[in-house]
C-alpha cells in the first residue's frame, strides 16, 4: 500500500515501500489484535516534530532502539496523522520516553480533555535542532531521519540519535492491560 502525502513543503519524502504480501490464511480482527496486544507492555512515549513555526506531539508505545552503531532509533506513526507531513518536511523527530508520575503529558498527547496547546503541560523546551525537548522524562532523544517504510496504515521511522539525555533515577512510566502502571519513586506500585 503506498500513500499520498500531504507534505507541507511540497518536497517528497524517500521511503523504501516494502510490498506486505497477503496472507493466504484469514487474519485475526482488528479487535482480537488489540485484545491480544492488551496484555504485553509497552513503555508510553510522546514522539514530537516542528516545521516552519508549526509544532505536533503525540502518545505513542511504538517505537524501539534499531542498532548501537550508528544509533538509531525507529518510531511507528498513523499514516494519516499530520506528524507525519512534520517529519517528512523537517527531516527530524525527537521522543520522550515518559517516567511514572507523567500520565497527564500522555493523556494530553493522547487527545484526552480538552488542550488547544498540548505543549502547555509538562515543562518543554528545546532541542539545539529546535524540536521539542520534555524535561523530566526517564529518556529523551532527538533525531535526524535517515530512512522510513511504508507498513500498511503506518509509517515507520528511523531517526539517527544525534542527541540523548536519560535520568535513571526516574522509572518508566509503562502501558499494559489498557492502563498506566510502573513503579513510582519510592518504589510502589502505581496505576490510573
């Protein structure tokens, strides 16, 4: 499946287009994939993009650390989300991967209540590169694309880390069973 971006420059982003093969046996549903996804866990991220004033984040639990050398990082996104216009006209992205104690920054980038200016929670700043930098988080990252792939109804990117910052004293702010869970600073359990 290939799609028509509506990338804000007017420029083309180069992807690889692998061709996903149909399965010759029928699939699960969408909701049984969901259902069964429900029980593993994932730790909760906002992946963020700027372009030319405009700036876009959102919640995300897909996203996995691709190789040591060179570091690269890979994040998966809606096709059809405007974060994808960003990345592609910025050539950048950078992620916060949330500690416990940051629900109401992944509630707000989820699209949960009511946030004209999602950036408004949480402590932002920026990025030497000028992308969107959380304070606070267990691991932030800002990236340069290298290269993304088109899969079915997301796009997966992958960004060289060209700049990290990690407080291991904070603990991962984790997403499993259709909720928050992680282990707070003193060490108890936590959910919302």
């Amino acid at each position: 499946m290939s799609h028509n971006f509506r990338l804000i420059d007017g420029g083309v982003i180069n992807h690889a287009h692998i061709p996903l093969k149909a399965c010759a046996a029928p699939t699960i549903s969408p909701r049984e994939f969901k259902d069964s996804m429900a029980g593993l866990a994932f730790t909760v991220a906002v992946a963020t993009a700027s372009h030319a004033g405009e700036r876009i984040g959102r919640t995300i639990t897909s996203f996995m650390p691709l190789s040591a050398e060179p570091p690269l990082l890979m994040v998966s996104i809606d096709a059809s989300s405007r974060m994808v216009d960003l990345i592609a006209a910025s050539r950048r992205f950078s992620v916060a991967a949330l500690s416990a104690g940051q629900e109401e920054i992944a509630d707000v980038f989820a699209g949960k209540g009511n946030h004209p200016d999602r950036f408004s929670v949480g402590d932002w700043g920026l990025w030497p590169s000028g992308n969107p930098k959380l304070a606070h988080a267990l691991l932030s990252m800002d990236c340069e694309l290298v290269g993304s792939i088109d899969a079915a109804d997301h796009m997966l990117f992958v960004g060289a880390i060209i700049e990290a910052t990690a407080d291991r004293r904070r603990k991962a702010l984790l997403w499993s069973e259709r909720g928050y869970t992680g282990v707070a600073e003193a060490g108890s359990a936590i959910s919302s």
